[in-house]
C-alpha cells in the first residue's frame, strides 16, 4: 500500500494553481462518526449554516474569514478553529490568495465517549480560533490516518484514531470554559437516550414521529428533546435531519438526480432537499457537486499545486 502523502506545513503550499477552487469529502464506512473535508476557493463560498457536528479545521493558506458568534473572526496559516455543534457561521476567503483549509467533523457523540474519566458533557470552547502545536499535530495525524482507512483499511487504523481522538479531546477540554468537563448528571437519561440515537440513525428515509420516540423510549417528547440535546449538542428533529442530508451528500456524490437523491433521502421534493442542504451546508446541492466533481474518493486529501 502507497503512504499516504504527507501534510505540509501550513503556509508552505506553492502558488501555482491557488484560482483553481475545489472541495472534497474523505469518510469510511468503518468510522460513520467522523469526516473530514479538504477545500481551496477564493472569496465568500458558504453562506450562513449549523452542523450538528464538532468542526475543528486547520488553516493551510490564505486567510480564513468567518463570522460565528456575534463577529467576524480570521484564522491564519497554523491557526486551529474549533465550531460547537449546532453554532451558526459562514466562510470565506480573507485575502484575495486562495484560502486552502482541511476540517474535521466529529460527532458529539463521539466526543463524549472520548472524554477524560469516560462519558461527560460537551467541552464548549470560547474562543474559536487558537494556535495550539500539539492539537495541530493531532489534526494532521487525525487527517492522514482517516486517508489510510478510506484507501485501505487495516485493523491498527481503528488504534491509531483512537489514540488520536482522545487527544483531540483532551485538547477540546484544555480550551473549554466551566461549563466543559462535567457529568451530565443522574437525571439525564443516557440509556434511553442513545436509544432514541439509534432509531434516527436507522430512520434516513423513514416516517419517524415524535409519538414513536415517546414509545420506544418512554420519555414525553420534551423530556427527551432536553436529554438528547445535553448529550448530543443537538435536537432529535435536527439530528434526523442531519442524517438526512449527509446521505443525500453522500447520493449526490455518486452522480444521482436532485430529484431522485431527495426522494431516496427522505425529502418532499427537490426545492425541500436544496432549502435544507443550503441551511445545512452553506452550498447548493448543485454548488457542491460543481466544486466536488472530479476528486476521486482515492486521491489525498491534501493534493500539493
């Protein structure tokens, strides 16, 4: 098997090709809680959007411009920043070079699993942009390894992602304020809650009603939305839709009609799919094919110009 190939260091990419804008996910099967992106545009490309996810990217070149949380932030070359699950914000180019970026989405599920002295509450980071070595190294780290895990998996890729996310999140602890690195509590119900996890995630192109989390759970429907929220960052309606959406990215990949993605996904029409994907993602469904069209799923997730 070919190594995959190694990340620069940040702000040492070449100029050569910096116009050419594209975007691409890297995901396996093997790790559905966790993705990574890797993007080169200039300008404003996302409009406003939440994830129900953590983003934590790091800065390769240009200047990252984006406005989160009442104002309007910039990361550098080697900067870190670290985006709360459900938090509204945009993106864009702060210079005219190419802004060149990778981002890795982790659930909070995930998170939580991985915390210090076992499940917890959501670390929640003020300040969105830091310089952290160590937590860059683990990115890096983080990034390559989810490249040898698409291209071909092998049994030591789930120990390397292991040891990686667990110091991705001691870091996302280190940063966090006082409401970060507590128990949720004896009254949030954890084991009817990750039940009602796995009945959206088994529920893409289903009915799901909030009746059908009531029985399978036992929990009232607002019993339940508070429970899930503290464990998860996100609402049960917000998370089903999220699913949603990653599936119909996913479709929309391998070259599937808008209108057919939106039926196999669970959407009323195509117009429903697009109001959504746009909230979601902060493109189109037809930007996001123009500028991931043509990256192979094998390809690095960083290609040097």
């Amino acid at each position: 098997m070919t190594d995959p190939v190694p990340y620069p260091a940040p702000g040492g990419l070449e100029r050569s090709c910096e116009r050419e804008e594209t975007l691409r996910m890297v995901r396996t099967e093997t790790h559905p809680d966790l993705e990574a992106l890797h993007a080169r545009f200039t300008g404003d490309v996302f409009e406003p959007h939440r994830h129900d996810s953590y983003a934590i990217g790091l800065t390769l070149g240009g200047v990252q411009r984006f406005f989160y949380r009442g104002e309007e932030r910039r990361s550098m070359p080697g900067q870190i920043l670290v985006l709360h699950p459900d938090e509204e914000h945009d993106g864009g180019a702060g210079s005219d070079a190419s802004l060149v970026y990778a981002m890795l989405y982790v659930s909070p599920a995930l998170v939580t699993q991985a915390m210090p002295g076992g499940r917890g509450a959501l670390p929640f980071v003020p300040a969105p942009v830091l310089t952290d070595p160590a937590l860059q190294s683990g990115l890096i780290g983080a990034f390559s390894a989810l490249e040898t895990a698409t291209a071909a998996p092998r049994p030591e890729d789930e120990l390397a992602l292991t040891a990686l996310l667990a110091g991705i999140t001691d870091a996302l602890c280190r940063h966090s304020d006082s409401r970060a690195g507590g128990r949720p509590g004896s009254r949030v119900p954890l084991r009817q809650v990750e039940r009602a996890r796995s009945l959206l995630d088994d529920a893409v192109a289903a009915p799901l009603s909030a009746a059908d989390l009531e029985a399978a759970t036992g929990l009232d429907r607002f019993s339940l939305s508070r429970a899930f929220r503290a464990v998860y960052g996100t609402s049960p309606h917000r998370y089903l839709l999220m699913r949603r959406l990653t599936f119909a990215r996913r479709l929309i990949d391998g070259g599937l009609p808008l209108a057919q993605v939106a039926a196999e996904a669970g959407f009323a029409d195509q117009s429903h799919l697009t109001r959504h994907f746009k909230k979601a993602f902060g493109l189109t469904p037809g930007r996001w094919n123009s500028l991931s069209s043509g990256t192979g799923a094998a390809a690095p997730l960083l290609t040097l110009p």
